[in-house]
C-alpha cells in the first residue's frame, strides 16, 4: 500500500489526514486536527488564512514523517472565497462570506445582468456571498485596483507550497464566472460586469500536477522529502461527493457539516427557470460530472448557537444536547432552515425564536427541545430537496446518502429518513479527505477507474450504517 496525504480545509477546523491505498481498500489516519476561526476586523469578516496555512503545511511536515515515503499531496477547501495579490505578496486577508459587504455587490451585478439571464449563464443557486458578487462589492476597492493576481482558498495553499497558480475546475466553477458545465472563464459576462479577466489564472482538471513542495516550505516546515502537489475535486463537496459510496439514478446525497448539500449527479446542468427558483446550482464536479444540488443552512445553526451560549457562560457539550434533544417530545415547533436571516455569524437562538413565534407558535422551552427543533427543521429542509430533486430530473430517489461530521448524529440520521421517507445510509464521516485521497490515488496510479470504481472503494473500506423510515413523515413537520 502507498500513501497520499489530504489537507481538508473546513469553514469551522482543518485536518490533514493520511490516506494509504492498495488492494482495493483505502485506510484512513488522522495527523492533525486544528480550528479554522475567522476574525472580525474593522473592515468586515476575514479568515485568518496565514495561520490556516501555517497549520496545515506543519500537519503535512508531520505527516512525511510518520510516513517517509508519502508520495503525494492536495488541498481541498470550501468555496468561493479568494485571496489578491500583487506578484508574491497576500493583499490583506481574505474575506470570509459571511460578512455583509456582499449585499453591495448582489445590487451592483443585478443592475447589469438580471437574476434569471445571470443563472442560464452560470447556473448558480443564488446566494449573496458567491464570488461573482464578492468581487463586485470590492470592484471600487484599492485593493482590487492594485491586484495583479486571483486565487481561490485551496489554490493559494497549493501556490504557496509550490510556486504554481491555477484554478482547479471544480471550485472555479462556484464563483458565479464559468458558464454552467464549461471549464473556462466566462470573459463575456466579466466585460458586462467591468471585471478583470487578467487577475484570473487557467482553470485546470482534477488531477494536476502543480509540481513539488518547494525548498524552502519543506525546510520551514519540517517535510522530510520532496513530492508533488496536484489538483482533486479541490471544492470539498467536489471531494465529498466522490466519497458517497454509491452511484446511479435512483441515488441523492447530503454532505452534512457546517453547510448540507443536498443533490445528485447529472451528466449536464439543468438551467431551467423551475431550478432557479426552486434554488438549486449547477457546480463541476470531478470527471466532468456536474453537482446538481441545493445548500442548505447546515450544522452551522447548531454550532452557531453552542457560541452563542458560550458567550453568556452557558457551555454545553454537544453528546449531552444530541442526548437532551432525542429525549425531548417528537412535535417540537419547526421554522424555515433556510431563512437567509439565519446566515450571518450572531444571537442564533434568539433569531431562530424569533422565526418561530412568527408563526404564531410557543418556541422550544427547553434547551433540548431546542436541539430537536433545529435537527428536525434540517431534516425537513433536506426532505424538501430530495422532493425537488425528483421534481425538477425527472428522477425517483429511492436512497439517500449522508456524508461528512453529520453522518455521526444518529438523531439527524432518523429524522431524515423520516422526513424523506427513504432509507438513509450514513458514512462515511470524512468523506471530503475520502474523495481527495482517491482522486489523488488514481492521479498516481494505484488505483484505476471512473467514479463508480473509486466509489466502490469506500463501499469496502468503511463501515455505514442504515436507517429505515419509521413513517412517511409530513415534511411541514
């Protein structure tokens, strides 16, 4: 068995996890596990992308010394976020997507290009924070003026590891500026938009080989030997859709974390007015296949409260709320999971409350019941989108896989497969570093084969776990 090594950058912590592959079987260890916490400056919402780095490029010297003959490496990260340079140098820290500049830049692109001609171009479900919007919100900015350079998260790391910048197809295509199913740059809509084709560096497959770790990272961070560094599905939902260990027409899948993707794979993107409305995007994913799914708020209401009762000196422990929450009465009040009031980082019980007693009904009184709420207003939202996906395909689902950190609450699980009235199968949990490794494997050799023969990889080296539907649930709840 050989080794490759996934860095997998999450919105909320990073990890970079060993992955050796051979006879069929992938087997997974961990090497380091650290935060990813952004920081509120006077200007807004950054990540801090140095430490993040940082972190990642030590978890790697780690990594090539538990193994010595590791024999490669890649980044996978979340979308649409980006960094500017000017030569060498970071122009300030990235902008996280939660900040709420990007209102500007939604009003600013819609003057231009209107809602429905902007999603037949690219696709895209319509979320303030993609990166067509982003960098219109900054079009005015010194920064921007300045720039001679454009990289998306996952592409600076790799750049800063090697020396090469490219766009790797999967993650460019969620910034809002790839024609839907296409792999190069829409120069078109960037004239209309007044926005700089010369900042944008090549888009390139999954697959890449961007070269190896140069000198002096390996020196600065303790890497035993040179390897090289290439591209995967390097959007970690690209990743964590090659981990969903199945494939075929009749299957959807959720990649639960901080956000849910809920969708399926097609062989082409659906641009109809009905998915636009209905709010579905069209994004790459790995051997030209295209994601079609829906995002979903995701654990990120849960986390996003735990803070918040962090802050007033109520630290809960998440086991003991999942253990409160299956504990609490089934017919707890429900709210919009998707209401854009729930994005912004903030008070989230307060606002979630706040929606529910819109509705003219008492919120949960206890924190359990609270819990139960959020998890089941989830599984409702994913239900809803199986329902759409069905809808807008032409397809019947008759299985749901749920992948990522989600995969491990057994309540979440139920209540989804309650609500979809579907089997779900759950596993594995860290599907996005399964999907980059495997990419990776095949780039080098050790395994060959399309998605279904990769797929079939993570069906033999990973326990799942089934849950029936008790009832074919209301999806109003």
């Amino acid at each position: 068995m050989k080794t490759v090594a996934a860095i997998d950058l999450g919105a909320t912590s990073g990890r970079v996890i060993l992955g050796s592959v051979g006879h069929g079987e992938v087997k997974l260890r961990t090497v380091a596990r650290f935060p990813n916490t952004p920081v509120r400056l006077r200007d807004g919402l950054h990540w801090d992308v140095l430490s993040l780095y940082s972190a990642a490029m030590n978890g790697l010297g780690a990594a090539s010394r538990e193994e010595p003959e590791l024999i490669g490496a890649a980044v996978d990260a979340w979308a649409v976020d980006y960094a500017l340079l000017l030569g060498d140098r970071l122009i300030g820290n990235p902008y996280h997507y939660r900040d709420d500049r990007t209102e500007l830049g939604v009003r600013a692109v819609h003057a231009l290009i209107g809602p429905a001609e902007l999603y037949r171009r690219n696709g895209l479900q319509h979320l303030p924070f993609n990166t067509v919007f982003q960098l219109a919100a900054s079009a005015a900015s010194e920064a921007l003026e300045v720039a001679d350079g454009f990289l998306l998260i996952p592409d600076l790391v790799g750049w800063w590891a090697t020396g090469t910048k490219v766009a790797e197809r999967t993650n460019a295509s969620t910034t809002g500026l790839v024609l839907a199913g296409g792999n190069e740059w829409d120069a078109e809509l960037l004239s209309r938009l007044g926005l700089r084709y010369d900042l944008l560096p090549p888009i390139v497959e999954p697959g890449t080989d961007l070269g190896v770790v140069s000198p002096v990272m390996r020196e600065e961070f303790g890497i035993r030997h040179a390897f090289p560094f290439t591209t995967v599905g390097s959007h970690d939902t690209a990743s964590a859709v090659v981990g969903v260990p199945s494939s075929g027409d009749e299957t959807a899948y959720i990649s639960c974390g901080t956000w849910s993707l809920v969708g399926t794979e097609l062989p082409s993107p659906v641009l109809t007015e009905e998915a636009r409305l209905a709010g579905f995007t069209n994004e790459g994913g790995v051997d030209g296949r295209i994601r079609f799914l829906k995002n979903v708020m995701g654990l990120w209401l849960l986390s996003e409260s735990v803070r918040a009762w962090a802050k007033v000196g109520e630290r809960e422990d998440l086991e003991h709320l999942l253990k409160q929450a299956a504990d609490a009465p089934a017919d707890v009040p429900v709210f919009d999971a998707n209401d854009p009031r729930l994005l912004p980082p903030g008070d989230m019980p307060s606002r979630i409350e706040a929606l529910i007693t819109e509705q003219g009904v008492r919120p949960p009184a206890t924190i359990g019941e609270f819990v139960r709420s959020v998890l089941q207003s989830l599984a409702n939202a994913y239900a809803d989108a199986v329902r759409d996906i069905e809808r807008l395909t032409g397809r019947t689902i008759r299985t749901v896989h749920l992948v990522g950190g989600g995969a491990q609450n057994e309540l979440l699980c139920q209540l989804t497969a309650d609500a979809c009235g579907l089997p779900v199968v759950a596993g594995p949990v860290e599907a996005t570093a399964v999907g980059n490794l495997l990419v990776q494997a095949r780039t080098h050799g050790l395994l060959t084969g399309d998605l279904d023969a990769l797929r079939s990889v993570v069906a033999f080296s990973f326990p799942l776990r089934a849950y029936a539907p008790r009832t074919r649930a209301d999806p109003k709840g």
